[in-house]
C-alpha cells in the first residue's frame, strides 16, 4: 500500500498567521492523522527530511526550524499536541519514519517504525511545498518564523 501524505482544504488563519490543512498520513493501510492541522510550522523540516536525517523537538525556539514537528495543533498554542516523526536516511533509497511522542526531559516515546520508499515520500513532500508557496504567494503572511517561505524555497531548490 505504501506511502500517501495529502494536505487538503487549505486555509490561512490571518490573526495567528498559520496555514491550516486537512492533513491525511497513511502508511501501508494504517491511517495516522486524519484531521486538520497547521502545516507551516512544520514545513520547512518536513521539507528537510527529504534530503537530511531529522529528529524533532517541540520546544525548539522558530530559528531552530529543523527541530520543528511536521505538524502541530492548529490553536496557537505550542503546548497542544504536535504530531513529531524521526526520519532516518537509509542506504538503499528507502526512509525509516519514526513517529514519537515527545515528553520534555525524557526520551520521546517511539509510537511505531515504518519502511519507506524515499522517491514516494519526496515527492508527497514536495507537492505539498509547492501547493504552499502557491497558497500564500497573494496573502500578507508573517509566520512566527520570518523565514518560513524562503526556508521553504531553499528547501524546495535542493531538488
């Protein structure tokens, strides 16, 4: 069954500055979010993962965006939950993906392991970096991290 990553029904929420999507993860036929999500938070370390090993921590301050978890509660409020993923490069193209429970002070709790096809996920990945830069190409955007759509730009040139 494999890999399937869809952000859809984006919406921009003007007085937190964040982009919400109805995010939809599944993997090999086990669904592990279904539910509308902020999406920009994350994004530039999602976009990361494609190319680097990465490992999340949800307290990170925004400068520290390569710790940020790919996706996160769309309230504002850092302290709600986040969904944080450990992603490991392997030599034979395919992607270990981690999901965590991350607990301040204390090793995140490993929820489950998956094998993936690195040419999926890139492009899954991908996809949803460009959908973003396009959504807020017009809007007057000013994430919390100033540097969210250059980040993202970066990320998106490394091919």
């Amino acid at each position: 069954m494999g890999f399937l990553l869809t952000c859809s029904n984006w919406s921009f929420d003007a007085d937190l500055q964040i982009v919400h999507a109805y995010v939809k993860l599944e993997i090999d036929g086990e669904t592990l979010i279904d539910e509308p999500l902020c999406i920009d938070v994350g994004l530039p370390a999602l976009l990361l993962s494609v190319h680097e090993d990465v490992e999340p921590f949800r307290w990170a301050p925004a400068d520290e965006w390569q710790r940020i978890p790919f996706f996160c509660c769309g309230c504002g409020d850092p302290e709600c939950r986040a969904f944080s993923f450990i992603v490991r490069h392997k030599a034979d193209r395919r992607l270990e993906l981690t999901e965590v429970e991350e607990r301040e002070g204390r090793s995140p709790r490993e929820l489950g392991t998956y094998d993936i096809d690195w040419s999926d996920y890139a492009k899954q990945v991908r996809e949803i970096g460009e959908t973003f830069l396009r959504f807020v190409e017009h809007l007057d955007y000013r994430p919390y991290f100033k540097d969210t759509v250059e980040t993202v730009k970066r990320q998106l040139a490394r091919g």
